[in-house]
C-alpha cells in the first residue's frame, strides 16, 4: 500500500514540476523528485520516511542504502537541511529567476578534515545543470586580502587549497561562504598566511546569478 502512494506522490509530483515558473514548487516535492544520482544513499521511500518524521516532530533516522542514518534537520516551503550521513550535508533551496522560472540550489557539505562544500544549480526538474549560467566559484585570489595580493607566492606555496563551507540565506538571498582553512592547516603555518585571507565571502543572488557582495 505504502509502495502504491510513494507511486501516485511522485506522480503529483511530477505534474507540480511543469507549473515551476509559477514558484509553486515546494522544496519537499523537488526531494522527493530528486533523481537517484543527486542522492545515491535514498530511495524514495526513504524520503517520504524522513519527511513524514520531520512533520511528526520526530527526530527519528531513516536507514540509507548504507546502513547509515539520515535525517531532515530543517524543512520550509523553499528550504530544506539534510543530516545525510555523520559527516556530510545537504541544503536545498528553491530560487525564482529574474525570468520568473524556479531553480533548485543544492549545497553539499562534508566536515572532514574540515567543511568543505559545492554548489551545484539545477533545473526545477533536475534534468539541467545550470551552475555555469548562475553561479562563478572564487578562485584563491578573490580569497585574498589587499596583503594578500601583495604575497599571493607565499600563500600559494603555504596553502595548497581553500576548505569553504557554503549556506544560503533566502531573507537576506544572500549566499555566504566561510572559509575554513585554520581548520586543517598547523597552527604556524595558518598564522603566517591569516592576514592575507579573507574569513567570508557573500554572494547575492539578483534573480540571473549570484553577484559577489561588494
């Protein structure tokens, strides 16, 4: 019986994605949608599981195809947080283009050795990556201080990459992004090169992509 409603869920669901433009798009739809290459460790009875315990109040977890425990940590109409494993994240949001058509943002974020994570921009369907069109992620000299540009040699001899933690904020639609690098570096060496790296990053999204906040 529960296989059966999984099935006519998903089929409303589908139906829902062909209004999109219209903003009417529910994040919970777009999950429970998702393709299995966006999230390979749920099925879909999964999802309907993790959303019905989110909405019962339960902290309960739904087993993964792992044997591991995922959770919804956070669940409005345009956002969501999934716990999807010990060590890794997820955060969905539903954005309207300047266009009037819905866009799915999915930030994926694991914590070893220290936050790091991606953006990627979807399609309301999931059918398009769209990341390209909508978003530039920083290279290492939009991370560096006025100093910093001045000893850009010695940060990239010291620092061979940036850890950066993404979350978007759809009040303010602003998308911050952290850097986390003293996380994983030594202490001495992350003394040397603090100065010359920025703690933060904002993004605004302006409905046709995300401009770096000035």
């Amino acid at each position: 019986m529960k296989k059966l409603f999984c099935s006519l869920i998903i089929a409303l669901c589908t139906l829902g994605m062909t209004s999109a433009s219209q903003a009417q798009l529910k994040v919970s739809e777009a999950f429970i949608k998702a393709p299995k290459s966006v999230f390979p460790l749920l099925d879909d009875m999964t999802k309907l599981d993790m959303i019905d315990y989110y909405n019962s109040s339960l902290s309960t977890s739904s087993a993964n195809v792992l044997d591991g425990k995922s959770r919804i940590t956070l669940l409005q109409p345009q956002k969501m947080t999934i716990e999807m494993t010990n060590a890794s994240t997820y955060e969905i949001d539903l954005l309207t283009t300047a266009s009037g058509d819905t866009i799915i943002t999915l930030i994926s974020t694991v914590s070893t050795p220290a936050h790091d994570s991606q953006l990627t921009v979807y399609s309301s369907d999931w059918s398009a990556n769209l990341t390209d069109k909508f978003f530039e992620r920083p290279s290492l000299d939009d991370w560096l201080t006025a100093e910093g540009k001045n000893n850009s040699g010695e940060v990239e001899a010291l620092v061979p990459f940036l850890l950066v933690s993404y979350s978007y904020n759809p009040e303010e639609r602003a998308l911050s992004l952290t850097n986390n690098t003293k996380d994983f570096l030594s202490t001495d060496i992350y003394d040397i090169v603090a100065a010359y790296l920025k703690p933060s990053i904002t993004y605004l999204w302006n409905g046709k992509k995300f401009q770096p906040s000035k």
